[in-house]
C-alpha cells in the first residue's frame, strides 16, 4: 500500500440528523467543532445534518417539511458576516 495515502485526522464520528434526531457513526476526516457521547460510553466529533436518509422524501415516500425559514432566509442567516 501507498505510504500517507488517507488524512492524518481520518477517525470515528457521529452525524446526527436534527429533523429527527437519528445518528450513526463512521469514519470521516471532517472538522468538527462539538462532541457527543454515544452509546458505546466514548466521546465523539458531532456532524450535525439537516437531512438523513430516515427524512429525505426519495426514502421515506413522503413529503416532510424539514424547516420553516425558507431557503434563501436560512442562508443569510447561516452565513451572514455582521
């Protein structure tokens, strides 16, 4: 195998979806600023998601309305730089 092929940071880390409060845990080299304890007694990263495959409508079959800002709304506000 190649030497230094995957990021020094590649670890376990919870995503949690917040429309419905479902986690699950796998490896990632994302950045995270939270942790969480998970059910296995150990503190790890916290992704939090907006959508999952337990809320998207192409899996669920059904129509969920996830939030109530509307799109543009929840973006200034993400990413406003005031």
């Amino acid at each position: 195998m190649k030497k230094d092929l995957h990021p020094s940071n590649y670890r376990l880390v919870v995503f949690k979806d917040m429309s419905n409060d479902y986690s699950f845990i796998t490896k990632s080299c994302i950045d995270t600023r939270e942790t969480i304890k998970w059910e296995d007694g150990n503190e790890y990263p916290l992704v939090k998601l907006e959508i999952s495959h337990t809320s998207h409508p192409f899996y669920t079959g059904k129509m969920k309305l996830v939030d109530t800002a509307g799109r543009i709304d929840k973006f200034r506000t993400r990413y406003n730089k005031n």
